[in-house]
C-alpha cells in the first residue's frame, strides 16, 4: 500500500500517513457517519460535519479543511455554492477543533502527522463522493492540502489558500530551526487580538488564542513537504495557490518557493493573488468575519476551482 513518511527527528520516530479511499458513494457516506460519531459531543453546532450530496456519486466533489482554530462552519457558505453547481461538497473538522468550550487546551495537541492525516481523511471520504476530488483548505488547512497535494495518489485537483508555511510574525530564517525544534516547544498560548482577548464575537465557533507548540508543527510540516517536493514531483494533477497580498498574519515566501520547486518538476501549478487594496484578512473564506467581502471572493474562487486543468 502507498503510504507517506513523516520522521521526527529529535523524537526518534516515524509516521506512515497512509490513503484509505472509499471506492463508492455508500461506503463514502458510511466513512462520513462514522466520523460523526467519534466527534466529541461537547462542540459547537458549527463543529461536526457537513455532507452535502446528491444522493449520488457525482462527477465532481470536494472537501474543505478549515482553519487553524476555526471550525468547519468556516467553509459551509462556500460548499453549498459548489453543491449548487452540481458537486457533492464535504466538510469535517480537524483534531482538537469544533468544541464548545473556545479556551479548550485540546488543539495544543496536534502534531504535523494530525494535520496530515486530516487531509488525506478528507479525501478518503470524497474519493467516494466523486469522479475527480478537488481538496481545499485555508491555513493550516492550506498546509494540509499542500501536503495532500505532494503525496496523496489519485488527486485531481488541490486548492491551497493562504497556507500557514511561514508567518510574519516570526523572520523567515527562524522556521527552519523552529521546525527542528517542533516537538521540544513548550505549550505556550497566544491571544489572536491582545486587546479582545477572550470576548465574545459572533463567530463563537472559534478559539481566541493559538499554541505556538502547534504553529511550530505546521512550520514542521511545511519543511517536510518542501523537502518532499525537491524529491519528486506532486500527485496533484492540478494546483491552485490562493493568497491575499493584505494577509497580515502568514509570510506567503515559503508557499511560493513551494510552488516554484513543483513548477520545476513539470506540475501544473497556478497562481493567484488577492490584491491588497481589497484590505481582506488572512481568513477571507469566513463570512462572519468583520472583514470578509464573500461577494468578491467566492465567485473569483469558484472560477478559479471549476476550470481546473
């Protein structure tokens, strides 16, 4: 069986991400019900899954893998549009995400191989749901659609929005040695707004402070698929790289980079950029976002989505 390799170096460890696609429609509905049921009961009604079918296998399908403390709610508006046009939509929401309780500890949990994995269960489940799968995540979703992008055999297409591959927050020549070091970081929280801190906002289903322990493991991952990409070409027929040139959160030098080694292995890749004067936050798939202008972006993704190679 194919399978991909993630090693820990200071752990001495090593993880097999291994595919596991559902061959039909039943048993891709099956896989999604189960899933449903291992979800923890104390979450959000935003947090569980959201299967969005025709009843049938259909020609399309895609699946969404949220961001890093959001929730799969994050993408639902979203996936009914592509539902709308004919295609069989699937959202779940990643490890530790989705709870009911925003100062859980529970995302602090998640490793690189977590991440990973939750992309490669995303498209298990929508092999079944369509002919040609299309994966798309935002973030650290991005980061685990990369990683699906490189490895994973049989994906059609892979829509990478603003992975969270570097951040501004931190100079570009710490990753690497953050990434080194990802599993020895302590579980240090972080406020996403210092000054709102804790206070409700209408987007409830989200968590107000990050674990630098796990932007160290998706900077861990993200090393991990360059490394990967310089190796061999991606899987993915067809790449889409998403990203907003007024993100004030992720450095997006690393995703091009990335980009740039699969061009040079002859994959098709395509490049688009939100201009900054559209002034659109790191997360411009949210539409309870205070920033989100989800009648510019939607239809230019839509566009960009459905005119895959």
């Amino acid at each position: 069986m194919v399978s991909s390799t993630i090693i820990y170096p200071g752990e001495s460890r090593t993880v097999n991400i291994i595919p596991n696609p559902t061959r039909d429609y039943a048993s891709a509905t099956q896989r999604a019900a189960e899933w449903e049921a291992r979800l923890p009961k104390a979450r959000h009604p935003g947090g569980g899954i959201y299967l969005l079918t025709h009843g049938k296998r259909t020609e399309r399908a895609i699946a969404f893998a949220h961001g890093y403390t959001n929730a799969p709610i994050q993408f639902l508006q979203l996936a009914q549009q592509f539902y709308e046009r004919g295609w069989n939509a699937f959202i779940a929401p990643m490890p530790g995400h989705g709870l009911l309780d925003r100062m859980n500890s529970e995302h602090s949990r998640l490793k690189a191989e977590d991440i990973a994995a939750h992309g490669y269960r995303l498209v298990d489940v929508a092999a079944g749901l369509g002919e040609r799968v299309t994966l798309c995540g935002l973030s650290a979703g991005g980061v685990a659609t990369a990683y699906a992008a490189q490895t994973y055999p049989g994906l059609h297409q892979a829509a990478i929005l603003s992975p969270g591959m570097g951040f501004k927050a931190l100079p570009l020549p710490a990753n690497p040695v953050l990434a080194a070091v990802s599993g020895l970081v302590p579980d240090v929280y972080g406020w996403w707004d210092p000054v709102a801190k804790d206070a409700p906002t209408p987007q409830d289903y989200t968590y107000p402070r990050f674990s630098y322990r796990t932007v160290a493991q998706l900077l861990y991952l993200a090393s991990v698929i360059q490394r990967l990409a310089q190796r061999q070409p991606p899987q993915a027929k067809d790449i889409l790289l998403v990203t907003n040139a007024n993100d004030a959160s992720v450095d997006h030098r690393p995703a091009y980079a990335l980009a740039d080694t699969w061009q040079a292995k002859g994959a098709a890749v395509r490049r688009y950029e939100f201009e900054a004067s559209h002034k659109l936050d790191h997360d411009f798939i949210d539409p309870l976002n205070v920033s989100a202008n989800t009648a510019l972006v939607y239809p230019i993704l839509l566009d960009l989505i459905i005119k895959q190679r």
